[in-house]
C-alpha cells in the first residue's frame, strides 16, 4: 500500500461511544449504523505522524498491497449513526493519535516493572 491510499482512522473511545447509544436507544433495535470519524486521512500521513511520534527516523518500507486489500479509499458514511444515534466523533485525528501513543508509552513503563520484578523472583 502506498500513502495516496485513504482510510478513516477512527478513536476508539468514539466507536465506544456510538456502541453505547447504539445499546440505550430504541430506535436502533434491528438497524446497522456505521461508526467512523467520517473523515479520510491519507496512510502516509498516518505513517508520517506514527515515526514523528515514535522517533522513528528510519523511513517508511512500502510494500505491495495485500490481495484482499482491494479498496484505495474507505471513508465511513456516519449520517444514519448521527442522525438516528446523536452520534459524533469528537477527538481529532491527531489529538487521538497523541493520546494512544501516550498510552503505549505507560503500558511500556508498566509491562518493564513487571519484567523486571519477576526477574527478581526467579
């Protein structure tokens, strides 16, 4: 895949969301939403801002595409999800990207902790 391809990168705490009004409104008994930023973001710029973010200076490897990877562009349609569910992405891409990499950060420091104490024990 290469980076002119599109895709709507989606947080996940706003897929959290639309499944919890999704479970709490009666009008979405038997209805399919689709959940999604609703905006396209090139995967250069997702590769892009992932090394940024990782210090990564190494570059980015392109490879071919996989068989079943056939679409160029996926943009999530969310009109039904906003209109019949009040739904609404509200963390930006690259707000949402920060914050998950913030969060892998602190998995790190915990997951070293826990290597480091059973190395005590053993």
């Amino acid at each position: 895949m290469t980076g002119p391809k599109t895709r709507d990168w989606t947080y996940v705490g706003d897929i959290v969301n639309g499944l919890l009004a999704m479970g709490v409104r009666e009008e979405a008994i038997g209805q399919a939403f689709n959940l999604g930023a609703g905006k396209e973001q090139r995967v250069i710029d997702m590769a892009n801002a992932v090394n940024n973010l990782a210090g990564n200076d190494a570059g980015i490897k392109y490879t071919e595409r996989r068989d079943w990877d056939v679409k160029t562009r996926l943009l999530s349609c969310i009109t039904k999800a906003e209109k019949g569910l009040g739904y609404k992405p509200e963390m930006r891409f690259e707000d949402g990207l920060n914050e998950v990499h913030r969060c892998l950060l602190r998995i790190g420091k915990i997951l070293k902790r826990v290597r480091s104490f059973d190395k005590r024990i053993s």
